[in-house]
C-alpha cells in the first residue's frame, strides 16, 4: 500500500506540474489572426499591437512574444489596447519589412508605426504609451505656408518633409518608418508627408517634385545650398566683391607709401649735400 500511494503522489505531482507548464506556455503565446480578421480588427479598435514573424531561425520571434505576452495585462489596462500575432507569410507583413527579422507594428487608429526597440518589457511599455498619438504633421497647400513659413523666412523647426501620392506602393511602405522617425525626433525636428496627388498638387509643383516618395529637408544648411544653386553667379558675386575690395585697398596703401618712401630720399639727400 505504501508503494502504491508513493507512486499515486508522485503521479500527481506530475500532472500539477504538467499543467503548471501548459499553462506557462499558453501565457507566453500570443493570439494568432488571420489576415482578414486583422485588418478588421484595426480598422475597429483604436490601439492595436501587431507582432509579425515569418522564418524566424535566430529566436528572436520567441524573445518578443515573451516580452509582449508579460505586458499585455498593462497594455489592456492603460491603453485597452490588443495585442496580437500576425498569422505566418502574411500578405500585410511586406508592408513593413524587407526581411525575415520579426517586427512589430503598432497601430493607432490605423496608423502604423514601426516599434524600434528591442524584445524588452519596459522598453515597450514606455514606446507604446509614448507613441499613442500620430507624429507626423499633414501638410497641404493651404496650410503649407503658415505652418513651415516657407516663404518669410521666419523660424518654425527644422522640417523633414516627404511628398507620397495615392498609387504609390513605395510610399505606403514608409509610413510605419516615418512615423517611428517623428515620434523619436518629436520636438526636435518637424516630420511631415504632403500628398501630390490631392491636397498638395501646387506645393509639390512649387517645389518641382518628381515621382514619390521624394523628400525635402529643410534648414539653414539646405537652404544655403539652394541658394548657390539657384543662384551661382550672384553667389560669385559676393564672394569676389569682399576679395576686389580688399585688393584695391592694398593697392591704395601701396600707391601712397611710393610717394612717402620717395620723399623720404628726398630730403635726405638735400641734407647730405649741405
């Protein structure tokens, strides 16, 4: 009897243990959508957290479903936020990324944005409620103007601007990108898109944009390369005006300390005669 109740125990450590370890599992994965129901999901919710992985031989996939698992109960709680995992080869993926590496997307009323961290639970925690809002400022042409005072000169930021249009495939791929890039320079430097096709069609002629994504930069060192290349010859212009007029006046001292020095002889001479 002693035998068997020692084995009955031991079996039920076991399978205490067995579930420890299912349930362990199950906490560490994360929900898996299809496509279809992914899109709806972030075209309804207004937060949602999407880890893509596709292939992935070096772990890294495991290392961030880990991390996304332990912070999904405080994402739900501060921003009701989902937190998901992409279905494998999905077609949403090369939206985002050229390669095999997991990425993670984070939407925001549907605005991607690329999560640029590493697979760290405080790090994302604080990049998640950071990132909460979109960065990138729209621009168009009636706001263009008051917004980068383009034409007076006046100070508003450094501005980084990228002109998209409606059919360009290459543009959808940097928005996750650009809006990771506004959100770490946010305060910094002004991260905008104006769209050519539509609201921004006399802008982009202004500034002679060619096929999207194109991108202008805009600060004092940019504009001064501008200028020289809008304007070589009045460039040229002031800089040899400095150079001619310092010229001149070295030859006027020249010219009047001949008529000194020539005096000077003069007189001493008369003085050596007497």
């Amino acid at each position: 009897m002693m035998r068997w109740g020692s084995m009955w125990g031991v079996l039920v450590v076991l399978a205490s243990l067995e579930c420890l370890l299912v349930r362990r599992v199950q906490a560490n994965n994360l929900e898996t959508l299809e496509d279809g129901e992914l899109l709806k999901l972030i075209r309804q919710e207004q937060y949602v957290i999407v880890l893509f992985c596709e292939n992935d031989v070096s772990g890294r996939c495991v290392d961030y479903e880990t991390e996304l698992s332990a912070v999904r109960e405080d994402l739900v709680d501060s921003l009701n936020a989902w937190v998901i995992r992409a279905q494998e080869k999905s077609e949403l993926r090369k939206n985002f990324a050229t390669d095999n590496d997991p990425v993670v997307i984070y939407f925001r009323r549907g605005v991607p944005a690329l999560y640029p961290g590493t697979a760290n639970e405080e790090e994302m925690l604080a990049v998640f409620s950071t990132y909460r809002e979109s960065c990138v400022q729209e621009l168009t042409d009636t706001n263009f103007e008051h917004l980068t005072q383009a034409s007076t000169g006046a100070t508003t930021g450094d501005w980084f601007v990228m002109f998209i249009r409606d059919d360009c495939e290459e543009c959808d791929r940097m928005i996750a990108r650009w809006e990771t890039l506004a959100c770490l320079h946010k305060g910094r430097l002004n991260v905008a898109r104006i769209n050519k096709s539509s609201t921004g069609a006399v802008t982009s002629r202004r500034f002679e944009v060619g096929i999207p994504p194109e991108y202008i930069f805009d600060d004092l060192i940019q504009l001064c390369v501008d200028y020289i290349r809008d304007y070589p010859l009045m460039v040229a212009g002031f800089v040899a005006l400095p150079i001619f007029l310092a010229l001149v006046f070295y030859f006027l001292l020249r010219s009047e300390e001949k008529p000194r020095s020539k005096k000077k002889k003069t007189t001493s001479t008369k003085k050596k005669s007497n």
